[in-house]
C-alpha cells in the first residue's frame, strides 16, 4: 500500500514541502510527476503578518514560485451590463489585493458582507466604487483557498476599472486573470470536488431544460464518486492478494491453492460487474436528456412533415408546399417539450419511382441514414382519397367515404428498427370517420408490428392554429414516451449524471473484469500474473472516472474537461 507523508522544514524563512515517494514509483509516468508536481514545492520569501488562513497548498507569508499557485481573479457573473457584477479571487494574495483597493480599512470578517470604497491602488484619490466584500477563508471554500469576492455595480467601466486595479496591486507578479475553469480545476485539486462532480458541474452550467437540470443535480451530489472509489478499493485488495502469491508462494505457505483464490476473486468481483452493467444503463438515460433525443419525421410527399415541424416549434423552420418533393436535405429543429430537449429532423418524402431526380434520392438516402441515427421516429400517414394508382405509398386502412390512411412501406420498416415510435395520421380534418379510420389503422398496424404496436395520433395541421388540431394529444404522448425512455427505479436516480465519458470508462473496467473471469475459468492452468493486471487495468478505469488513485493517469483527461467551462468559474 502506498504510503504518502509530507515533512516540513523551516530555514531562515524559507518553507520547503516535500512528498515521500515509494521507491518503486517511476518519476518518468505522468502518474508520478502530478503529485510530484503538486506536493514538491519551494516558496521563498520573509514571513510577513497577514490574516491568511491555511488551505491545502497555502502558507502563511509566503508567494508561490509555481504557476499553479498564483492568485486568480475573474470576472463570475455574465459580462455585459446588469444590476451586480461579482469578481472573485482567489489564492495567497487576496489579502495584498484588499489591502490595495481598500488602503486603511478593516479585514471583512469571514462570510458576512461588508460594504467598503474601493480606491485605485495607483491614486488614492480615487474612489472606483462601493462594493459588498466577503472574504471566505480556506480551506473550507468552492477552490478550497482563501476566496475574496467583490460585489460591484454592473457597469462596464465599473466592471473594468476594478479589474485593472487588482492587476495593480504589489503582488501583481503572481496575480493573474483566470484561465477557463481554472476556479474549478482548483476545487478538484484541494479535494473540494471530484472529476464526476466537476462534469455535473459543467452540465449544469450549460443546462437549456428541467430535465438537463435534473440529471445534472443528480451528478453533483457525490455519491457515484464514493461508489466508484469503493469499487476501486475492493479491485486493489484483490488484485493485492494475487500479487501476495506471485511474490512469496515459494517462501509462504498459502491456505488457498491459485485456482481456489481466483474463484473467490471472481466472487467478489461478481457484484461489481452487475452493479456496472446497471449504471451504463442508467447513463443511457442520462445521456438522453443532455444531448437532447433525437426525432426523425418520416413519410411520404405530402404527408406533412414540414407542416408538422412548423407546428411543433412554433416558426416556419421548414419549406411547406403542395409540390411534392420540396424537402431534399435534412432540416433539424432543437425545442423544449415538457423540460425534455428534443431535436427534431424534418426528411424527405420517401417514395420510389423512375421520376426522382439525383438531389432527391440523395435526400432520400439521408433521411433513412437519419432515421437509423434516431432515437424516436414519428411516422406521417395522411387521410387521403383512395387512389390506387399511387405505387409509392401503403394504404393502411379504407373508411366508407372513400376516403383512407397512406404512409409507406419503407418509413414503417425505418420505425420498426426504431428504439421508440409513433404513428401521427395528418389531415384528420377531412373525414368524418376518422374513429373507424383509426380502428382500421390500429389494426393493420398490429399486423405490422406484432407485439410493439405503436400509438396512434390524429392530427390536423391545417386547424392547429383555429383549434388546436390534436397537437395537444401528440404533445402529451410524446412526454409519456420521454419518460418511458428516460426513466429509472427510484433507488438509482443517480444514475441519470453518468456522463458518457464515464460509461465508456465503465465499459472497458467491465471488458477487463471480463477478461480476468475468462482467465479465472482456466482452473490450475490460469496466469495468475494476467489476472492480476486485469484487476489493475480494471481499477485504473474506475480512477479515471474520479480523477483520484494511484492507479489511474488522470491527467490528460482534466484539460478535456475543464476547457468546457468559461473564465470566472
């Protein structure tokens, strides 16, 4: 087991910090140079008396040499004109930066706003503002350091000219404006947040839906973080007693045989593998609602698709026209529907004939190709006069008017290789037998779909705006397949803040546990030494998904993650 220890010792004011490494550690891995780089620092300077309070990498009157440990200040409300702007600072020298904007007044006391004048460092003169100032001392804070925030009027030149006097402070030399999500990459440094929670974070911050807020909170609490680290934990004590018996089983003796300790492995690691399997299930249903789901419209000509997009989104998205054919490359619309993001792909009429030009086959092959990229297919059938003559369209069902439903063939075979789908009859508002035109439908599409039949809606584009047209009850159903898409069992609602960066890490950790099963079933004639680097393999993926572990390289994923976030968080 690893054994991490700092010792401290003081020179004629010079503070040195330094991290014990076990000798097998290789300062070549990147695994080793970030602790390395994060424990193994010199600050120099006289201590000085200044009410600084300790934070991870803090010391008291002391400046960091490390580019790292620079005091940061941003911008953290939105730029532009507003009521309040909130610049927030932090590191060692928040203290020089009050002591320059506000020359001769008392220190806040921690966590109660206070209103102070602040003055331009260069002219004392010269009153910049009246500002609330909270100082909150580390290490219990967002960045885990000591964090001073300036509540100030929302004008630009209030908003610049603050910011040009923090630049102007005597620490200025390791003062600087903050990069991208430097604020949060601090918070998972100091242990305030795990790399899940910083993903939530991310997720929450570019939420557009209630639901995107939801499966964000759910991300931010913790817990899959402290379940994972579980996991990892028991993946290391096995694969600890599979390296006992590599190393000493000619000078030990060994209750167990290597074939017996690999089934109780496999015992153990058993749970893990299901409880995996149950979370990327659960992060299929997160994914759903960040990305948004993905509907395709599919039909014939005329079917009014385009129409229908209109509708849905309240806008003239799409192209509408008698003339068939008028959609020929894919119109995609994003819409909030009940708190659910949704992405709608109005396609082109799908129909056969000699007739069709290049440009609208190539619409044609897109919109299938779209509609196996789907998450949801709406197909278009339209009531129409019954008209055999028609090669490119199904009749569905026939009324006693003379009238019928239409769609074709190749949209209901696209729907039944659909994860989700629903059949929307348009142009309801010309028959008056729509109820046994809907029987006949329901029917017929029984036969089509043996056992999964989808739902039927009847809608009028024509009369959405007069009275509604049924898209109410399209709307309704919708929402109800988005919750049967997205839903989970109370228990593990958590489980909608798995990103899919953490479900592909989840998905190789099962591959290796898989891999050290396969080799388990070998009996006496198994690699115990494979094995045991399956289980390392296994608990370097958990690792990566928390960011935190000897056994996971986590660094090349922290610049993927953080360069999401703007400047100021």
């Amino acid at each position: 087991m690893i054994q991490n220890a700092f010792t401290k010792a003081k020179y004629g004011g010079r503070l040195s910090f330094t991290r014990r490494l076990p000798l097998c550690t290789s300062l070549s891995s990147r695994s080793a140079l970030r602790p390395v780089r994060n424990a193994v620092f010199n600050l120099h300077l006289p201590p000085t008396t200044r009410p600084l309070s300790q934070g991870r990498f803090q010391t008291t009157g002391l400046t960091s040499l490390d580019y790292e440990f620079d005091t940061i200040y941003a911008l953290s409300t939105a730029p532009g004109r507003a009521a309040i702007a909130i610049i927030r600072i932090s590191g060692l020298g928040w203290w020089d930066i009050y002591q320059a904007l506000c020359p001769g007044q008392a220190p806040p006391k921690p966590r109660k706003a206070t209103l102070r004048d602040l003055y331009d460092p260069s002219d004392s003169s010269n009153i910049l503002d009246s500002a609330l100032v909270l100082h909150f001392p580390a290490p219990k804070t967002v960045t885990g350091e000591d964090i001073l925030e300036l509540h100030i009027h929302g004008g630009h030149a209030t908003v610049k000219a603050v910011l040009a006097a923090i630049a102007q402070s005597p620490s200025a030399h390791t003062i600087r404006y903050a990069e991208a999500g430097e604020f949060t990459r601090r918070a998972f440094q100091n242990d305030r947040l795990d790399l899940g929670q910083v993903e939530a974070l991310s997720d929450a911050l570019s939420a557009e839906t209630e639901q995107q807020r939801r499966a964000a909170i759910r991300g931010n609490s913790g817990k899959l973080g402290r379940i994972y680290e579980e996991w990892r934990q028991l993946l290391l004590a096995a694969r600890g007693e599979l390296e006992a018996l590599i190393d000493f089983s000619e000078d030990q003796h060994f209750d167990e045989s290597p074939a017996e300790l690999m089934r109780n492995v496999t015992r153990q690691i058993g749970p893990i593998v299901e409880a995996i399997r149950r979370h990327r299930a659960g992060s299929r249903c997160g994914e759903l609602l960040k990305r948004g789901i993905r509907i395709s419209l599919l039909g014939p000509p005329n079917a009014g698709k385009s129409s229908l997009l209109n509708v849905i989104v309240d806008r003239e998205a799409s192209i509408v026209s008698e003339e068939a054919g008028t959609t020929r490359d894919v119109v995609e619309v994003s819409v909030d529907i009940g708190g659910y993001l949704c992405v709608f792909a109005d396609t082109a009429g799908l129909r056969s004939s000699e007739m069709i030009g290049g440009v609208e086959q190539e619409g044609i092959r897109r919109a299938k190709a779209k509609a196996r990229d789907s998450d949801l297919i709406i197909v278009l059938a339209s009531v129409e006069q019954s008209d055999s003559s028609n090669s490119s369209v199904y009749q569905l069902a026939s009324g006693p008017s003379g009238l019928s439903t239409f769609c074709d063939l190749q949209s209901l075979k696209l729907a039944a290789e659909a994860e989700q789908e629903i059949v929307v009859i348009n142009k309801c508002d010309s028959t008056r037998d729509l109820g046994d035109l809907i029987v006949c439908t329901q029917s017929r599409l029984n036969d089509l779909f043996p056992g999964n039949s989808p739902p039927i809606v009847a809608i009028s584009c024509r009369d959405a705006d007069s009275s509604g047209g049924g898209i109410r009850n399209l709307v309704d159903v919708l929402q109800t397949t988005f919750g049967t898409m997205t839903s989970v069992v109370a228990d593990d609602l958590d489980l909608l803040g798995v990103s899919e960066r953490q479900s592909q890490l989840l998905s190789s950790c099962t591959n290796h546990l898989e891999s050290f099963k396969d080799e388990a079933l070998q009996g006496d004639e198994c690699d115990i030494v494979i094995a045991a680097e399956h289980l390392r393999a296994a608990a370097t993926c958990l690792a990566r998904i928390t960011g935190r572990g000897e056994a996971g390289d986590v660094e090349e994923v922290l610049g993927v993650v953080f360069e999401k976030f703007c400047v100021g968080k």
